[in-house]
C-alpha cells in the first residue's frame, strides 16, 4: 500500500520524467497541466511539516519549468513550494536556502511579467533564452484557452510525422486553434525573422 510519502516521491520523480518524456516526443502537452495541478493540490494540503516536504516543494519546481503556456500556474508552483519552505525553515540547511533564494527570485520575475501582461507594458516582459515569444502566452486570457486550443492541434496532427517542418505545421494549427477562440498569436518564426527552424 502506497503511503503518503511515497506517493509525494512519485509525484517528484515520476511527474517530471512524464513531462519530459510528452516535449521530447512532441505530444499534446495538456497531461502535463494536469499533473502540475495536481503537485499543486498536494503541496497546498500538505500539514506535516517535517517529512516529505523536499519531494513536494522539487516536485513543485520542476513541474513548473515544463509549464511554459501557464505563467500563472507555474507561479503558484512555486509559491506553494516557498510556502512550504517557509513551514519548514529550520529544517533547511545552506544549500536549501540558496534554492530557496533562486526560487523567491524566479517567482518575482513570474510575478512581474504576468503583471505586465495584464497592463499590456509588452515591453516590459523579461525574456528567457535568446528567441522572443509572443507576449500574448503571458496574458490570463491564452492561459485559459490554450489548453483546449492544444487538445484540438495536436488531434488535427495526430498522422502527421514528428520531424524535420514539424514545428511548422505546429505552428499553423496552434495559430488558427487560437484565432478561433478569439486570441491573435504570433509564432516563434513570425517573432524572430532570420532564424532558422526546422
């Protein structure tokens, strides 16, 4: 029978490997939203304060580093997991301070972005990596839609090879899945002319 702290180490190690696994084959990534909501279920009800936490509040992170449609969720992630931290302060040692340090600043920066997407200050937008994105995936309005939206592309693509141009056809679908539901989406291409992808 399943305890409870073995169920908090599955949902460290085997949720983020799942993830993984759904980017690297290039499949509807909405399980991965669903997996996320629920370590975010888990980690808010957690109460024991002295074991299991450093599963929760991994499980936490790294659940939000695959969350990239869903600001918003990714943030509460990691605020569950400061949350939680905080519960457990002298239980941490140096090095968990310092991740602890790393993810007050990833949450500020979360925080920051989504409110200037809701004020529209585009500009704004701290970016991640080198390529720009449309500052639209910051808005509360594409968090909401976006999963549905994937659901139909990746049902429109489901014969189509996963491959060189893949992300093309991706792209094309993913664009006409939001305009339908009222969202103007601009792809990675249409967003860094002169870079190559294939």
């Amino acid at each position: 029978m399943e305890t409870q702290l073995d169920k908090y180490a599955r949902l460290c190690n085997e949720f983020p490997s799942q993830a993984e696994q759904i980017v690297q084959n290039q499949e509807d990534p909405t399980p991965i939203t669903l997996m996320a909501r629920e370590v975010l279920d888990e980690i808010r009800a957690y109460q024991d304060g002295t074991e299991g936490w450093e599963y929760l509040c991994v499980a936490a992170m790294r659940m939000a580093d695959w969350l990239t449609d869903h600001p918003r969720l990714a943030l509460q992630l990691k605020q569950a997991a400061l949350e939680r931290m905080q519960q457990v302060e002298h239980l941490l040692d140096d090095e968990d301070c310092e991740l602890r340090e790393n993810l007050r600043k990833q949450a500020e920066t979360l925080r920051a972005n989504i409110q200037a997407a809701d004020e529209k200050r585009w500009d704004d937008i701290i970016l991640s990596g080198h390529l720009k994105h449309d500052p639209v995936e910051w808005t509360q309005a594409y968090e909401e839609l976006i999963d549905d939206a994937e659901k139909e592309v990746y049902e429109h693509l489901k014969d189509v090879p996963r491959g060189m141009g893949f992300c093309f056809a991706y792209w094309a679908a993913k664009r006409d899945a939001l305009v339908k539901r009222g969202i103007e989406w601009k792809s990675p291409a249409r967003m860094n002319p002169g870079v190559l992808f294939d």
